[in-house]
C-alpha cells in the first residue's frame, strides 16, 4: 500500500458519506440538491442564484410531486447541504445600486 492508495481510499470514503447523507435527507431536500447537480451539468458555469435554483426545484418537484416548498424553505434545505460538505454557497452585498443575493455551488461535480 502506497502513498496514493491512501489517498483513493480517503476519497472513497468521504464519496461514500456523502451518498448516504444524501439518502437519508427529505425528498425536497433530494430535489433542490438533484436542481443544483442539474443546473451545473446542463449550463455552462458552475454557481447559481437563488432564484435559478428555486425556480428548477419547483419543476423538479411538481413532477415528482405535485407541489413545490416555499422558496424560503428551499433556502433553508440548502443552507443543510453545506454542513455535509456537498454544496457551498456565496452572499454578495449589491451595494448602493444592486441588491445582494446568493449563489450555490456543489463541491463536486455531478457525474
């Protein structure tokens, strides 16, 4: 055993606590996070507002569902995904001439 073999079994194992996290959150959860995995493969960047994040959940989980959270408990839910170290998340302060807002981004890239 290696240096590297260490390393792949390091990565393994936080990618395998990661899914069971995963698993074991509320199905809107599970679909605010599956909107972000979304967004980040099909657009060409990698963080998303608020609004752009909210707005594909309420796709995701009429379809799955038939209703949607409030766009504050979206919020919440996703305030959750940071704690696991899945997502991460930006507040910028718009100043004077624009509002503030946030972004959200996952820390892996969805395959």
């Amino acid at each position: 055993m290696n240096e590297e073999h260490v390393r792949e079994a390091d990565e393994y194992s936080d990618l395998n606590r990661s899914v069971q996290i995963i698993k074991n959150g509320t199905p809107h959860s599970r679909y605010a996070l599956y909107a972000l995995a979304y967004l980040t493969k099909t657009k060409l960047k990698d963080s998303f507002s608020t609004g752009e994040l909210y707005d594909t959940y309420c796709i995701v989980a009429e379809v799955m569902t038939g209703e949607s959270l409030t766009h504050q408990r979206i919020l919440s839910l996703m305030k959750k995904w940071t704690l696991p170290e899945i997502t991460e998340s930006r507040h910028t302060g718009g100043g004077l001439s624009s509002s503030s807002h946030s972004s959200y981004y996952l820390l892996r890239r969805p395959s």
